[in-house]
C-alpha cells in the first residue's frame, strides 16, 4: 500500500507565500512524475505543477514565476513552495505521484494524497 501525505496548507495573505509538502510511503521500488493539483469549489481539479523524475517541470500558466516546484527522490518527497498568492489561488490542494512497486512484476499506481486546503484572503 502507498500512501501520500500533504503538509503546510492553511491561511494567508494576499501576496505572501507557503510551502506544500508530499511524502510517499510504503511499498515503492521507484516514483515516475510526481505533482500538485487543486480544486477550488465549484472547479474541476486543475493540474498546478509536475516534476519528472529526472528534474523535468511543467507549470500552469496561472501560476509561472510565482510557483516553484521541488522533489527529494531519496526520500520520496515533493514540495510546492506558492509565494505572491492570489485570492485566485484559494483551493485544495493535492498532491500526485506515478508510484511504480513490484507486486508480481514490475506496476504503475496513480496514487493521490487526501489534499490540503489554502485559503489566500485578508
């Protein structure tokens, strides 16, 4: 079983910043992309920002040059440091990885952690 487990949400004020935190656990021989997602109420999830194992990233426009994404691939861990926040970012925050484990051969498991809100407001 693998499980990912977001910290570092919560309140904050238009224009400063937090950082999002995932670690994967469990039975994992390796992780392929490993991302950030939201959903703001109301909204389809929307992809925020990924990462390739080897470094690779991939941002939405909405949030370029002001979303940094980072990932430890030593201990499983990908983080989301969000600075100049936006009312506009207000959402849950989630947490994605392609988690490949062995179990009778070599699989790919999309696992998804349980989310994390942030809310942007004065």
């Amino acid at each position: 079983q693998v499980q990912l487990v977001e910290s570092g949400g919560g309140l904050v004020q238009p224009g400063g910043s937090l950082r999002l935190s995932c670690a994967a656990s469990g039975s994992i021989f390796s992780i392929n992309t490993m991302g950030w997602y939201r959903q703001a109420p109301g909204q389809e999830r929307e992809l925020v920002a990924t990462i390739a194992s080897g470094g690779s990233t991939n941002y939405a426009d909405s949030v370029k040059a002001r979303f940094t994404i980072y990932r430890d691939n030593a201990k499983n861990m990908v983080a989301l440091q969000m600075d100049s926040l936006m009312a506009e970012d207000t959402a849950v925050y989630y947490c994605n990885a392609g988690v490949v484990i062995y179990s009778g051969g070599y699989k790919i498991r999309e696992v998804w952690g349980q989310g994390t809100p942030v809310t942007v407001s004065s």
